[in-house]
C-alpha cells in the first residue's frame, strides 16, 4: 500500500530557510533521520521511506508554490495512489508556531500551494497538515512574514514541531486520519 506525503515549498536558497517552506524542512528531516535521499525527478524531489510496511512517497514539489497541484497530480496518477491516501503538509498563518492540525479536507484559506492541488484535483477532500506559524505582521506585510527566514526564538521550537509532525505523517499512515487528527491536533510546545 502506497502514499503520496507531499511538502510545499519553494525551490532555491532563496528560499531554503523561509517560514512558508516548513513543508519542505518536515520532509528533508525525516528523510535525514531514515538514511534515505532525495532524487531530482518530474516536477520534484521524491524520496520513499516505509512505515509499517506501508510504503510512503515524499514529494517536494519544484513547481514552485503557485503551481504545486501540477506536481501533487502528477505523482498520485504516475504511482496510482488514491486521494485518500494523500497529505499534504504545508505552512499556516492562522496557527501559533507550536500547533498542527490536521483536516481529511477544507477550503484553501488563502494558501496558494493548497489553492493550486485544487484547482488541479479538482477537490479539496484530501487530508492536509497545516503546520502553524504564526501571524506576527503587520498590514500588507503577509508576504514578506511568510518568505521571511524564522527569527532565533523560532528556531529553538522548530526541530520540535517537525518532529511532531513526522509523528503526525505517520499516525496517518497507520492509523488513517480520524485517529491521526485525534492524537496531533493539539499544541506542541518544546516543554511537552
């Protein structure tokens, strides 16, 4: 049994340690803690780990965020995964850094990356895990907060919201994702 975990994110150095690229950093550590790599293949970076027997693509789009439904398609139909077996793991500024929450579906508040794999897939019933990072800006300045490099507090707290997050990637594999959003959506803080 085959899942697509999809990160969102945008290529470059630019870019590499933006807050809108958290989905990007879940993926590249649980990919450094499993001794595996990432390959430079179609519209992506694509690494395969395994979890209970179950066999999980990792896809970090190189479409950029506006275009990343192009890659999420692409890869369901090349590896004939059902939706249901998606996640998307993504940034979210209506979350306090320190929270996730995961959703089997919703709307794209906003998210360019989520409004692109709609428009694509033509649904939004796949699962997404929306990973908080606050909303500490001003008017106008969204933008700039989002691809903006996290600040040295943030920092401290991150290896332990991704970390939650990989935990959270794999109670959905396990567990499907009733179970799952019932044990990760909760506050994580470092002190936990």
């Amino acid at each position: 049994m085959s899942f697509l975990v999809a990160g969102l994110g945008n290529i470059g150095v630019e870019y590499a340690q933006t807050r809108h690229n958290v989905g990007f950093m879940v993926l590249d550590a649980w990919v450094k803690a499993s001794g595996t790599a990432f390959s430079t293949l179609r519209y992506g970076s694509l690494a395969e780990v395994r979890v209970c027997g179950k066999h999980i693509y990792l896809l970090k789009p190189s479409t950029y965020m506006n275009l990343s439904g192009k890659a999420v398609n692409y890869w369901l139909k090349e590896e004939k995964i059902p939706l249901e077996r998606l996640l998307v793991v993504l940034d979210d500024i209506a979350l306090p850094l320190g929270t996730i929450r995961m959703r089997k579906q919703g709307s794209d508040g906003g998210h360019n990356g989520l409004r692109s794999i709609q428009e694509t897939l033509q649904t939004n019933e796949y699962t997404r895990l929306r990973v908080g990072i606050g909303n500490h800006f001003g008017d106008g300045q969204q933008s700039d907060y989002v691809l903006g490099e996290w600040e040295k507090e943030e920092l401290i707290e991150l290896p332990f919201v991704v970390d939650k997050c990989i935990e959270a990637i794999k109670a959905f594999v396990v567990m499907g994702p009733d179970l799952a959003m019932n044990s990760c959506n909760v506050v994580t803080k470092n002190n936990e």
